[in-house]
C-alpha cells in the first residue's frame, strides 16, 4: 500500500500533461474528424482535408490546418504507448521486448525522482524478462539502473555486486554487437545486386569463423541467430540448398536440445527459409505443402508474409500449378499492406504479377514493360532482374505478332548485352536462354526452325544447374517451361496458318 500511495502522491504533486491522447468520442472536434477521414479514406490530400474540414478550397493549406495535422501526428505518437500488440502475429519475443523497456523507461522516469525503492520494483520485473528472453542489453542498462540507485543509497556491498554483473554482461553485450554487425553487413550488402554479391562470397567465410567462435563463447541465443543468417546465406549463395535444409534441421535440434532458447527462436524463419530451399533444391511437392502448413504463422500485415508468398507462389510456378499461382497472387495484391513495402519489394512483385500473366494469359503489358525498364532498382541491376525484364520484352514481341523488320534491332540488343552483363560462367543458363531468344527473333518465330535449331540448346538449358545466388537472381518461371510456351505458340501459329491454306 506505501507504493501505491507514492505512486498517487507523484501523480498529484506533478500531474499529468493535458490533451495527450485525441478524444475520439468527441466527433465533432477537427482532431477526431481527421482521424475518422484519414481511417476511412474519405480524403485523399491536404486540399480535401481543408474542403472537408473548414468548408472552402483555398489555393494554399492554412497555418491552423498545419497546425491541426502536428497535433494530430503527435498525439498519434502518443497513443503507440497505448497499441495492443498482444497478437500471436506479432511475436512473443516482440512483445516481451516492448514489455522490458517500457518497464525500463518508467524506471527511468523514476529514477530522476529519486524514487529508489520503485525503481527496485521494476527493474526486478525487467530483469526476469531479460534473462528468460536472453536480452543481455536490457540486463546491463537494468544493472546500470540498480547500480546508481545502490549508489545513491550508499549501500558498497550491492553496488559492489552489480558492478561485477555489469562487467560480465558488457562482455556478452559487446560481442552481440560485433556478431550484428558482421551479420548486418553481409546480409545488407548481399542484398541488392548481383555483381556485390559475387564480390562479397570470398569474404563471407572467415566472417562466419567469427560468428561461430562467438556464439561457441557466448552462447547467447543472439549470437547464434546472427551465426545462423550468415551461414544460411553463404549456402545460398553458393547454391547448396540441401545443406539450408539440413541446416534448418540443425537449428531445430538445438533448440530441442536447449542449446538454443525455444522460447525466441523464430520458427517463422526458420520454416521461411526451409521452404526457399525446397524450391531450390527442386523439391517443390514438399516445399509446397510446408509453404500452406506455415502461412497461419505469418502476419498479413507484416513483410514476413509477402516473402512467404513470393516462395510460395514460385513454387506453384516451377510445379507449372498456375491455377494456383494465380490464387495467391490474387491475395498478395488484395492486400492493402503493399502499398507500405520498400520499393525494390515492389518492383519484384510487379516481375511476378508480369511473369503470372505472361503463362496464365499468354500476354505482356507493354505499359508494364515500359515501367520495369525504367524501375529505380531493376533498371540498374543488368546481371539480376533486368535480365527478366529483356525476357518479358522477348515474349512481348512472340505474343503481338511484331514483324520481323524490327526483329534485328533486339538481337543486336541482346548480343551486346549478354557480351556486357553476363560473363560470368556461373550464369550459363541466363546465356542459354538468350541464345534461344536470339535464335527465335532471326528464324521469325518460325516454329519448325527454331524447334529444330534451337533443341541442342534447349537440352543443354535442361542439364544445366541453377547457379547460386552470389551469381544471378531465382528465375520467377524456369527457362525451360518459357521455351516449351514459346515453341508451343509457335506451333499453334504454324498449324493455324496451314489450315488457312
């Protein structure tokens, strides 16, 4: 009861800031009907809020409108303190986190109160978070906390031993960050275009000897998790997806063995990157089946589960389901979240819509076409996805019957850029295929020509090995399965055209 009678004293003596949440029972304030406007998309711009809200266009936005929109904004802010994210969704370890430090700023607050003994209180409840979550950082700014209130209380023997306690967590907090930021770079730096990948593979190694020898020291689940993506992304990118499998496999047994802890171990990622390996190791009727077991666990709103899609939906294009495909691709672009993704997110979504449409309707939007071309980060990335969008252009010229005056202009085109952009041997399949595209544009799409001319290559494209990603981008349809549509259209042409004779 002595606490709670301080914490009201506080609260008394102090009080509490004024119109700090919006009042949304209140309808008929400027505050809450911008809220309710902007929620239920009433309103599309400024002009529209200023029309709605104070019944008059005006040529400039007005200072109290301005002024309107910073108090709405800040009390938004305000009100995360107040977000319920105690959604399975979300994640536990997400919500323990928040939970800690939220405990930690009010110790905070009491602290520069000079109210020690609640600090105790609470500090006591983000340590027993911290520990069983393995949040060794919010351990040694909780100790921190503790030492300074033991200091103030004069009392050498506590101080003492939490001075020792935070010794020993700098150690393990020190080498979390260094295995962060090794991992961060890596994974970032991988993450973009193919050519940085490439450069990146013979230093990936001995940056995974340091992530190991740190987690083997430490063994805080951190460390593991950032040993974990690293090593994980060197067997991708050289293109050893069974070992990702097995890998994953490894991960699950530590956490069975409590090497790991099982209570923040994300098994989200874990099946996520199980699932990309079967796709890449060709293992599509388990991958697909693991990819709809897994959907539930990702939330609809988070980035987590349009990655999951995208691996879905590329699984049910190399399994040639494109029933399927279509269905979740219908999904991920119901879904309003998109709209928040980065932009290189994006433009990859609009290669998979186009890609999608190119095997399901036997059509290419040249309007979409044209806007890939000029994509902020496809448009740059010639030995990655501007490699899809020449092989969309291809089909584009198959699919609208162009004529073959205009056919000299893209092999040209496509010669030099494959002198250009794909010299390295670990693409030969990228190659290949230009080879066949080249073949078809001097041959005119005609069909026995190119069926025939083209079918050496066509086996060598059919034995020839997907290179890892250090050296090219997933392709979104296997090449084979676009040479068979194209050879098919062809050919449907061709008998068209001699049954109109």
């Amino acid at each position: 009861m002595d606490r709670i009678k301080r914490l009201i004293t506080l609260l008394e003596q102090r009080g509490m800031q004024p119109n700090f949440l919006i009042n949304l029972e209140d309808t008929s304030s400027h505050e809450s009907r911008l809220y309710f406007m902007v929620r239920d998309e009433a309103i599309l711009s400024d002009k529209d809020a200023v029309q709605e809200l104070y019944g008059k266009q005006l040529n400039a936005v007005p200072t109290s409108y301005r002024m309107l929109k910073s108090r709405v904004k800040k009390k938004l802010f305000n009100q995360l303190h107040l977000l319920n994210l105690h959604d399975k969704n979300f994640g536990e370890r997400k919500q323990m986190r928040l939970e800690a430090e939220s405990l930690q700023y009010r110790a905070s607050i009491l602290f520069n109160l000079d109210e020690y003994d609640l600090v105790i209180e609470l500090v006591e409840k983000v340590l027993q978070i911290a520990k069983e979550y393995d949040f060794y950082d919010l351990q040694l700014n909780a100790t921190d906390l503790l030492k300074g209130v033991y200091y103030y209380k004069k009392d050498i023997k506590k101080l003492s031993f939490y001075t020792d306690v935070a010794e020993r967590l700098k150690d393990i907090v020190l080498a979390e960050r260094e295995a962060q930021s090794i991992s961060r770079k890596f994974r970032l730096e991988s993450g973009y275009f193919v050519d940085n990948r490439y450069e990146l593979l013979s230093k990936i190694e001995e940056a995974i000897s340091r992530l190991k020898e740190l987690w083997e020291r430490n063994r805080t689940y951190r460390t593991f998790e950032y040993y974990y993506l690293v090593q994980i992304q060197l067997y991708e990118q050289q293109g050893d997806f069974t070992s990702v499998i097995e890998f994953t496999k490894y991960a699950d047994k530590l956490v069975a063995d409590g090497m790991v802890n099982k209570n923040i171990f994300d098994r989200s990622m874990n099946i996520f990157l199980c699932v990309y390996a079967h796709l890449r190791a060709e293992l599509y009727d388990k991958g697909l089946e693991l990819a709809a077991q897994a959907l539930p666990l990702y939330d609809k709103h988070s980035g987590n589960w349009f990655a999951h899609m995208e691996n879905y939906i590329l699984l049910a294009l190399y399994k040639q389901d494109y029933t399927l495909a279509s269905n979740l691709i219908e999904q991920v672009n119901k879904n309003k979240f998109s709209q928040s993704l980065p932009e290189l997110v994006k433009e990859r979504w609009c290669l998979i819509n186009a890609f999608i449409d190119l095997v399901t309707k036997h059509t290419v939007s040249s309007k979409l076409l044209d806007e890939l071309k000029e994509a902020s980060y496809i448009s740059k990335d010639k030995q990655g996805f501007y490699v899809y969008v020449n092989v969309l252009e291809f089909m584009y010229l198959l699919f609208n019957h162009q004529t073959s005056d205009v056919f000299e202009t893209y092999i040209d085109r496509y010669r030099k850029y494959a002198a250009r952009y794909l010299k390295n041997d670990k693409v030969e399949r990228i190659k290949i295929f230009y080879k066949l595209m080249t073949l078809a544009l001097r041959e005119a799409f005609d069909y026995e020509k190119c069926a025939a001319k083209g079918e050496a290559l066509f086996q060598k494209l059919k034995v020839t090995k997907a290179p890892g990603e250090a050296y090219a981008e997933v392709e979104i349809v296997p090449y084979e399965h676009l040479w068979e549509l194209a050879l098919d259209i062809m050919k449907q042409r061709h008998q068209d055209s001699v049954a109109e004779a």
